[in-house]
C-alpha cells in the first residue's frame, strides 16, 4: 500500500472536513428548454394540472363503494 493513499483514507475517515468534489464523468447535461414560460402561463398551466388530477380522483372516489355513505 502506497503512503498516499493510507494517508487518503485515513484522513477521509478522521476528518470533518468533506473531501473535494470530483466532476463527474460520463453524464451529459440536459439541455435547457428552448422556450420559457411567463410565471402567468407556468401558474395557469399548473392550476389547470391540479384541477384535472382532483377530477380524476373525484370521479374514482365516486366510483367506488364506500359501505359508510
């Protein structure tokens, strides 16, 4: 075993301090999207969202048999 590394991993183990950060390899960044929305647009667009799932789960809901109604 190398002196370098013992004193790497001994020093990984006693520290508080975290180790440096190593890039990363072999990830590609995704792309940023082309178009932005404007915060109305984003709000409308996850209001209707929201609106649609409690739909879904209303009309689930009432299709199921509840013994308590």
């Amino acid at each position: 075993m190398k002196l370098k590394t013992f004193t790497k991993g001994i020093a990984s183990v006693v520290t508080i301090v975290p180790r440096k950060r190593e890039p990363v390899k072999f990830i590609q960044q995704m792309p940023l999207v082309t178009r932005k929305r404007t915060d109305r647009e984003a709000i409308w667009g996850d209001f209707c969202t929201v609106g649609d799932d409690l739909r879904k789960a209303r009309k689930r809901y009432d299709e199921t048999e509840n013994p308590l109604r």
